[in-house]
C-alpha cells in the first residue's frame, strides 16, 4: 500500500514494470516522454536520470 500511495519512498526513481523488464523513473519526469524511453538499469552510484530518461553524473 505504502508503495501506491508513495512509489518514490525516499528515492530519486522508482522501478517501473514492462513487460518483461523494468524502466527506471525519475520523481520529476517529463510527462511528455514515454516510459520506454527510461533505462532499464538502475542508475550508478555518483549517477542520476535526468527528467528525459538519460543516466548522466550527478
């Protein structure tokens, strides 16, 4: 339930299933971008997602 109401919790993305994989979503993702667009790894350390979808350094 905590995850419906929160699915962020305390972190900067969360998981999002697809189908047989996952993306990774940032908390202030560009509506306009579509979820396929988000990568399917989980960010580095020293790394984050940017609203668009691409991992660069943080």
């Amino acid at each position: 339930m905590r995850q419906v109401l929160n699915p962020y919790g305390d972190a900067d993305y969360t998981e999002v299933p697809h189908g047989s994989h996952s993306h990774f979503v940032p908390k202030d993702r560009d509506p306009d971008v579509d979820i396929g667009q988000f990568p399917t790894t989980r960010p580095g350390p020293g790394q984050r997602i940017t609203p668009q979808g691409q991992i660069v350094p943080k």
